[in-house]
C-alpha cells in the first residue's frame, strides 16, 4: 500500500506529512514532485499545506494547474482516496475537485492555533475510524482558510451529506463553520486544520487520538491492520 | 558612501595607488559600521567563543553546537533597525530572510524563528503602533511562507524607541554533522550566484545602517520574496546533499562587495567576478549598483566543474534563476571585470578586514544620579494596580502577535510560544529550548546589572523546561559609538556577557552588533539581547494543568530591586533606582537545584519570576490555568519591604514551582537540603488571585477579570487604539 504526497514550489508540510504517514503510522509513501507523472502504483493521495507558488495570485490557484493534477483528477474519478490539507485544500477547491472557495479569515489575520472540529460524515476514506459529532483537538494555520459556498452549494453540500469537519467554536468565519469537505463521492476530503500537526501526543496539547483516527482510518480504507 | 581621511590613506598605502570609483565604493560598503564591525571587533575578542559541543570552521555564518548521535544545531541572530523603521514590512520580513540564509550557509536546515521586537509607546503613538502591526505582519508573511515556526520572542515598548524599531531576528537550524559545509576552494572552480536576481533594492544598506536614522532612505530598504526564499533553501539542501558545494556564503549587508571579499579572504583565494554574467532585475545597472546592491533571496555558491552541471540541474529543477558569475584564483584578489574590461583589482584580505578603531569611552554622567530616587508612595488600591499591571502592552499576553506566525510547522514545536522558553524536539530523541531576552529599561539604569539579568533571565528560562544551557548568542545595540558615553555602555555590557558566560561556561557562539541606533530624539537605551540554547537529554518539562489545592513554593530571594521595574516606569511613570542585580554565584546554585528537581520529574509548572515581578508570574500562571490563588506574601523570603514592592520587584534568580500537594515534603526538603532560598507561599483555589499577609488582604482579583486584560489589550491597543 502506498500513498503518494505530491509536493508543489512552496509546499512547507510536504515532510511533516510524510513522517507522519511513514514513521508513525508506517504506510509506505513517496513525496512526488508537482511536474512528474504520479507514478503507478498508488493507493491513496495527500496534497500538503503550505504556500504553493507563494500565494500568488490567489492560494492554491496555480498549483491546480501543475501537470500531476491531471493524474490527481484521473485517480479521483477512479474512487482514489485523495486528502487535501490546507493548501492542499486550497488547491482541490481550485482545480474544481471540491466545491466552493476559501478566502480571507474574518479576522484578515494569519491564524495560528489550537482549536476543536467536530466529525459531521464518517463515511470517507479518512474518518471511517471516527464517530459523527466526536470532536477533534486539532491545528490550524492559515490567512486565506474561511470556506465559502453560495446558500446553492451549501444546501446542496448538506444534501449530499458532503460536510465532513465543522469547527466546534467560530475561528474565521466560514459558512456553516466548515472546516473541511468530500467530494459527492466522498473519496475526495478537503481540509484547513493539520491532522499531521495533530496526530502525535507529544506536540498535541490536548488529545492525540482522534487525529490519529483520520490516519487509521486510511489504514483501514486501505486494507492495512494497525 | 565615503571613507574617513584615514581609512582612505590606510588603503592608498595598502595597495600602493589611489583606487578607482568602484574599488572606493565596495571597500565602502565594506568598512561600513555594519559590515566590518571596527568599533566593536577589538572588544568582542574578550567574549569566550569554545566549549565542548562548539563547531567552528572557516567562514562560518552561524554558530555550529554539537548535539551528539551525529547532529548539530546552528544558530544565529541579526537585527534589521534602520530599514524597519523606514519600512517595516519589507524591514522586518527582510530581516528574517537573512537570518535564515546564514543557517542555510553552514549547511543546516532552518527549524525555527524567534524575534524580539521593539517600538516606542503603541498607547499614545499611532506610528508606533503603525510600525509594530506592520514588522508583526511582515514577520509572519515571510517566516509562514518559507514554513519555519516562529516559536519564541519577546517584545517591549519604550520611548525610547519613539520613531524607530528594534527587529531583532534569531533563527536556529539542524543537521548532520557530516553535511555541514566545509568551505574550502581550490583555483578554477566555479562562483555561482543563486536565487533571486539583482535589482537596485537595498542600495548601500549596509551605510545606510551604519549612520544614524535621519532621512527615510527607502531605496536602501530591500524588497521580500519569500517564496523565492522557499525556493533557494530547497536548492542549497538539496544541492548539499549532492555534495554540489565546496563552500557557501549568503548575500547580506555590502551584497557582492562583502559576500566575494569575505569569502576570498575566509578561504585564502581570490576571485574573479563578471558582472556582465549577474542576472539582473533592472537593465542598465552601474557596476556599484550591483556591487553594493542588498536585492534578498541571493546565495555565493563555490563548485566545481564536476559537479557544476548537477547544481545547474538542481536549479532548473525549482525553476530557481542562477548565475555562474566567476572562478577561483590563487592570487588572493577579488577582481571585478565587465566581459573584457577589468573594473576593479583589491586584495581581498584588505577588503575583507577593515582597520580597527580604539574609541575612547567615559562613563555616563546620568548614571551618577539614576540610582537615587525618592520612592513613590504606595498605591490605594493594589487590586488596581495589578489589572493595570496586566494591561500594560510589555506585560500582556503576546498572543495577538505569535498567533499570526505559524510556530506548529515542522511539527517539532514541544512546548509553544507564551511559555517560559519554546522547545523543540529534534531527529536523535533530545529537545531543544530556545528563548531570548533583553531589557532596555534595566540596561539603562546599569548596563552592565542590566545585560547580566537578561543572560540570567533567558538561562532560567530555558532550564524552567529542563534544559540545560549549552551556547548563546547576543546581539548589542546602541547608538552613535562616537559618543563616548554611548561607547562606555558598549564596553560595560560585553564586559559583563563575558563574565557570565566564562563563570557559567557558555560559549557565545555567534552574535551581531548594531550601532548608530538614534533618531532626532537622541539614542535609544543600551538594548543587548541575549539568546540562549539549551539542550534536554530525557523528556522536557511541558507544563502541566494545575489542579486544586496545587501549592506553590518560591525560590530566590526578592529585594529592593525596583529601578526600571515595569511597576516603576508604567505605574509610577518613574525612570531610576536600583536595577536588579545578579549574584552569579547564587544564581548558578539555584538554576542547578531547580534543573535537578525538574530532572526527578516532581514539579507540575517551573515558572521564572521577572518582568512584573511576583505578582504578575502568579496571575499569569491563574490566567493561563483558570483558577484562583491564595498567597501569604509574609512567607515569601525577602529583604525588609512594602508590599507593593514584594510585589513588583523584579529581582532574578527567582522562580516559582507548582508542585502537587503530596510532593511537599519532598521537593521542600530537597530544596532546604540545597540550602536555596525557599518558602511554600500558598495553594491554588477558588476564581480569585489573592494575596494577603498577617493581618490583612493585600490584594484580590478576580481571574476572569484579570483574565481579559491580560489577554486581550494587545490586540485592542493595536487594532482600536
């Protein structure tokens, strides 16, 4: 089983991701370089966070359109299991994988902290191993993470049951405090708050287990016993 | 841009005949205050530079600590005043990216940013405030971006500062000792310009530093892209793991004319440059232009012609702009030539080493008077004081500020920002803490009482995580060293390093000095800054939750060390008195006893009491827990004073111990069996700080009250004024 982390010009959490996934939860992955062909292989996907492209722009909008988004699109129409993290995030909004936008935080304040989502569908890849409404002491960081969604999107978001983390406290404003999303599919989850900042007790302030939950929940989407 | 009539006649005899424009302007550029360091280098020779984990090497622009199992940790510290004064964005953003840049140079990666940040008075001065929103801001755009952790700081404001900003940046970088770069070159290889091109940014910077604040020289101010910054790191990494680069050098203050004669004269060679070959920003730059120019994002890179095209690869791999700008010579000079026509021809060694100044120095004047005050009367309400206390812009929470810098990256980040010291863990199983300190206002009533409590303070505040203290960095900024009294505080304070880290044994491992800091309004107060690294073999001290019925024991003595307490100057408006001083002695018995005690993992918190004094540790560690206290100022250990002052004193060498109540017996014993000064002085309970003695209620502030003052009059200060 192997899970391709694609790394972008600004990617920063491309090796934070990577530990995380290899030397805690020992799936085996690759860091793949935005203008290679993914290579064969794969199981599952993870677009970083970061600062693709430095923000330029808009977060996220060119990154969407390396050359390995082609691929990425390819595999998620296929079912792929593809989780975007912040930038990551940014980036599958863009390259229309995910509906929506993220812009400016309420605050126009880069924001760094500690804060808590609570799990809205534990149907995909990613929270398979959490319960509905368990909360999730987690990071975030981000200036341009406030989701938004015409009251079309949203309803059609709620519809589908395509809202998979909202924030348990008001952090930036997002519609309907959404901190992250899945594709009608649900394969594809998009996501502000860092699970890889989140999964290990020794930097977590609060509880690790539930973000490591989104990572045994791959394991398990994936076929690999812990 | 000009040299004094002796320096002018020193380099006319050193090459035998009058230089051209351009050689002028690059040893210009050079010499400067800023780059060469003439008023300064004779006295820092005093400061102890070895120690068993100390690393050095040619040419090195971070200091190099040894952390065992293969590992190093590099650490550096430089400060960008005068373009953040001007421009604090671009200032402050730019003087992360060189910070960064001298880490990368030794080969490391950098892991982590702190900053310390000084501005005049954000209550009453909205250019203050305007330049404190916008350094915070360019800080966090640039350190975020390149995905280094901000993880550490300190902040004060001060009139002093009024019209100007101290952005004091140091940046610590980790990795293997077998891939630090060993900086050697042999004739023939290659001089590779790499990263951002060369525009007509940050012309003559380095004088512009070197002079004091007096026009706003923008065009002196340099341009950030950190996402070039980005870039170039990833490239340098990537090109040391391929053993592409035999030595390295960033382009700082002086841009080419420092970054080639530094380099020729680190490695005994000389280079011969084309300018013809820089890539460039702007057409139609002189050859000063681009000799002085400080454009960011820009590293010297000496390969050889085996691994030249790897290198080249690397580049084009991050699409990163680079230039093979000269060859290695075995001549020892730094030739500058346009395609065929020769511009310039120096020694290197001359340039590279201007000569040194002996400046004269006396002692202050205001310094015989300072200590003599008539102590202010007590105020009514203590209560009172205390929330102003906890308003007050240099003691309130910083998290308005840290909260905007991302300091989770990299997923090292421990023990976080607003703690004693941040810690990191590191890749061989140990941690790392990091803090730095300064403190204007006790370095103007004695420079040399003053600098020794910041070395003190940043120590203790290390080992509040259980680290143990293994190198430091200072950085000394003052103004106008032509004045001899501005001198004499310079000389007192490295005096004063020095004999602290000799009595303590850490090594200074790197450092900066800043002078010419003043404005029309004069110069600003000694401000030296100290960091300090410790290093945890076993698990670090996060603080843990206190509970109810939690007890608190003091340790250290407090005394009548009130001059330049934030009580002083904030609530009596009163500049004088007697600054805390640090009995070294003493102070190196009870930093070993609370390391060990930590060590025995019996203590819950381990908080140091400082800039506030008693009162404002205690409140601090209620606000941060959510619970009340009830504390019997009679038992603290102290010379004979008033309450407010047993309060407010601001004396070092003390810290607080929250410990479970089970533990008493132990932790006490072992700390009277030490013989440290202690006391057990009260329990955490109920919603209110408390303090009270014999017969009466001192104090009693509600925590939630106390809470958001503390929390959230930075932030009010600066986005409502």
């Amino acid at each position: 089983m192997k899970v391709a982390v694609i790394v972008f010009p600004g990617s920063n959490c491309d090796r934070d991701m990577y530990h995380v996934l290899t030397d805690v939860f020992k799936l085996e992955s690759q860091l793949v370089w935005h203008t290679d062909e993914l290579p064969k292989g794969m199981d599952a996907i993870v677009l970083p966070g970061g600062f693709s492209y430095g923000d330029r722009l808009r977060a996220g909008v060119i990154a969407a359109h390396s050359p390995v988004i082609k691929d990425v699109k390819k595999m998620a129409e296929k079912g792929m299991p593809v989780l975007g993290v912040c930038n990551g995030f940014q980036i599958l909004v863009e390259s229309g994988l995910l509906p929506g936008a993220l812009l400016k935080n309420t605050s126009l304040n880069f924001m760094c902290k500690w804060t808590e989502i609570i799990v809205k569908n534990n149907k995909t890849p990613f929270t398979n191993k959490l319960q509905l409404d368990q909360r999730i002491p987690i990071a975030i960081a981000n200036g341009e993470g406030r989701y938004y969604a015409d009251e079309e999107t949203l309803s059609s978001l709620k519809k589908n049951n395509q809202i998979v983390f909202t924030y348990a406290e008001q952090v930036n404003g997002a519609s309907l405090d959404i901190a992250g999303i899945c594709n009608k599919e649900g394969n594809v989850v998009g996501m502000m708050p860092h699970p890889e900042r989140s999964a290990e007790q020794i930097i977590n302030p609060g509880n690790a287990k539930p973000a490591s939950l989104i990572f045994e929940s791959l394991l398990s989407t994936l076929g690999v016993t812990a | 841009m000009s040299l004094t009539p002796n320096e002018s006649e020193y380099l006319e005899n050193k090459i035998g005949r009058k230089p051209n424009l351009l050689e002028l302007q690059i040893v210009a550029a050079e010499w400067s205050e800023h780059c060469s360091y003439k008023s300064s280098k004779k006295h820092l020779k005093i400061l102890p530079k070895n120690g068993e984990r100390v690393i050095s090497g040619p040419g090195y622009d971070s200091g190099v600590l040894d952390v065992g199992d293969g590992y190093v940790v590099t650490v550096h510290i430089e400060s960008h005043n005068h373009p953040s004064a001007v421009e604090p964005y671009g200032g402050a953003a730019t003087g992360v990216g060189g910070v960064i840049r001298d880490i990368l140079s030794a080969g490391t990666r950098p892991i982590a940013i702190l900053d310390g940040l000084r501005f005049g008075n954000i209550e009453t001065d909205s250019h203050a405030r305007w330049l404190f929103k916008n350094a915070v801001r360019g800080i966090a755009d640039y350190g975020n971006c390149l995905g280094i952790p901000t993880i550490g700081g300190e902040i004060e404001f001060d009139d002093c500062f009024t019209n100007y900003a101290l952005v004091d940046v140091a940046s610590v970088g980790f990795g293997k000792k077998e891939k630090l770069i060993r900086n050697r070159a042999e004739k023939g290889d290659y001089v590779v310009l790499i990263g951002g091109s060369t525009g007509r940014d940050g012309i003559g910077g380095s004088q512009f530093a070197s002079d004091k604040l007096e026009a706003e020289n923008r065009s002196a101010v340099q341009i950030p892209d950190p996402f070039i910054e980005k870039l170039v790191i990833e490239v340098i990494l990537e090109a040391r793991n391929q053993q592409c680069i035999k030595a390295m050098k960033d382009l700082g203050g002086g841009g080419l004319s420092c970054a080639i004669s530094e380099t020729a004269d680190a490695l005994g060679v000389g280079i011969e440059l084309d300018l013809s070959l820089v890539h460039k920003r702007e057409q139609n730059m002189s050859p000063s232009e681009l000799m002085v120019s400080e454009s960011q994002e820009r590293m010297l890179v000496i390969t050889d012609e085996k691994k030249l095209e790897t290198l080249k690869k690397i580049c084009e791999k991050f699409r990163v702009p680079y230039s093979v700008i000269g060859r290695i010579t075995d001549d020892s000079m730094m030739s500058v030539v346009s395609g065929k026509n020769i511009l310039a021809t120096l020694p290197s060694q001359i340039v590279a080493n201007a000569p040194l100044l002996d400046r004269p120095s006396s002692k202050p004047k205001y310094l015989d008077t300072i200590e003599k005050i008539v102590k202010p009367e007590t105020p009514k309400d203590l209560s009172v004081t205390l929330l102003k206390m906890l308003s007050n812009p240099n003691i309130a929470s910083k998290q308005w500020v840290y909260t905007q810098y991302d300091h989770e990256v990299g997923i090292r980040t421990v023990v976080k920002p607003g703690n004693d010291a941040s810690v990191l863990r590191l890749d061989n199983g140990k941690f790392l803490a990091a803090k730095i300190d300064g403190n204007s206002k006790h370095c103007y009533i004695n420079p040399r009482d003053g600098v020794m409590g910041c070395f003190d303070e940043a120590c203790r505040n290390v080992i509040c995580t259980g680290a143990k203290p293994i190198g430091m960095v200072d950085h000394l900024q003052f103004g106008n060293p032509e004045d001899q009294e501005i001198f004499w505080t310079f000389k007192e304070s490295v005096q004063s390093i020095t004999d602290y880290a000799k009595y303590f044994e850490i090594p200074c491992v790197g450092g900066k000095v800043s002078l010419y800091n003043e404005t029309d309004n004069g110069p600003i107060k000694p401000t030296p800054l100290i960091g300090v690294l410790g290093l945890i073999d076993g698990k670090p001290l996060i603080p843990k939750k206190i509970e109810n019925n939690d007890i608190l024991i003091i340790v250290g003595t407090t005394k009548d060390e009130l001059g330049g307490s934030e009580y002083y100057e904030y609530v009596h408006n009163l500049v004088g008195g007697k600054c805390p001083v640090v009995d070294m002695k003493y102070s190196k018995e009870i930093q070993s006893t609370i390391l060990a005690l930590v060590k025995n993992d019996v203590v819950k918190v381990v908080h140091d009491c400082s800039k506030g004094g008693l009162a404002v540790a205690m409140s601090k560690l209620c606000i941060l827990n959510e619970i009340g206290c009830s504390i019997t100022l009679d038992k603290v250990p102290s010379e004979k004073l008033r309450p407010d002052e047993l309060l407010f004193s601001e004396s070092h060498s003390r810290f607080l111990l929250v410990i479970n109540p089970e533990k008493e017996n132990e932790v006490m014993s072992f700390l009277k069996q030490k013989n440290v000064p202690c006391a057990m002085i009260g329990k955490f309970t109920d919603k209110n700080i408390i303090f009270t003695n014999q017969t009466h209620s001192i104090m009693d502030v509600r925590v939630d009250i106390a809470q958001e003052k503390w929390l959230n009059s930075l932030g009010a200060f600066v986005t409502h004024g």
